[in-house]
C-alpha cells in the first residue's frame, strides 16, 4: 500500500485476509526474552499478545497510515478492497473509485491456519510481562518504515 500511495503500483494482490493472527513487536518479544533469561530456574513460557487482528485489519491500518479509506465489497475470492476516501501524500495517486486491494487465490497457503493466538499469561503472571506496542502501532511503523525506504530510492 505504500507503493500503491506513492504511485508506483496499481494494486495489492492478497490471499486469505480473514486469517486472524497475534501480532506483535520484536521490542517487545526481546524484552519478554530477557526477562526469562533472569530467571533462576529455566521456564518455557509463551511469547504473544494475547491479541488477534485479521489481515483485513492490516490492510484498513495501512491504509489510514497513507490517507486512503477502504470498503471492502464481494466476498472470497471475489473480494476487493475500494478507495472511498483520500486525504493526505496519498491525494495525488489514487483516487475514490479505484480498487487498489484484490484478492487472489493464487495466493491462498495450501495448510492455511485460519487462527493464531498465543497465551502470554503466564509470562505476564510470572514475569509481569505485557507487551506495550499495539498491533496498529507496529503496522504504522511498518508503513513509514516502507515510506522511508520509497523516499530514499527515489532520492
């Protein structure tokens, strides 16, 4: 999608977008690995947010991210993802109207897992761990990470 706000595709092609997933930020997991490692005695313990977002989510927020508003119309393999509002650098390279998100089974996992969820309590029990960087705020940095990185091509 931050090609497709620069200019520079047309469209994103996806597979499953309605696989939910417990997204989180390596900040976090290496701190949750550090804190295991002071543990005097060696625990196996889970390393999640005990949170899940759908693709589809991933797919709005980096969306937002890049000032264009998405409506998803149709349903499988027949759905599209279609710009109903822009604001922002987005402006100049899409437009209400176009379809910038298709998916495409072509795309589909062959042993897909429709759900992945872990359960971090123990870890927050024990440890008193818990992550502090949202699934939303890590997609965000994502994109203007992939904005930083089309900006220094292009320079």
């Amino acid at each position: 999608l931050a090609n497709i706000a620069q200019g520079l595709e047309k469209c994103l092609f996806m597979g499953n977008i309605d696989a939910l997933r417990d997204w989180g930020h390596a900040k976090d997991y290496v701190r949750m690995q550090w804190l295991m490692l002071q543990q005097d005695k060696p625990e196996d313990f889970v390393i999640a947010t005990n949170k899940q977002y759908s693709v589809r989510d991933w797919i709005h927020w980096s969306a937002e991210r890049v000032g264009i508003q998405l409506e998803f119309i149709g349903k499988g393999e027949k759905e599209k993802a279609i710009v109903v509002g822009v604001d922002g650098f987005a402006r100049a390279n899409v437009s209400v109207g176009d379809c910038v998100v298709e998916v495409d089974p072509g795309y589909y996992r062959p042993a897909e897992v429709g759900s992945l969820l872990g359960d971090a309590s123990k870890a927050s029990n024990l440890l008193g761990w818990t992550p502090k960087v949202s699934a939303k705020e890590l997609c965000f940095e994502m994109m203007d990470a992939d904005l930083r990185r089309l900006r220094e091509q292009r320079d």
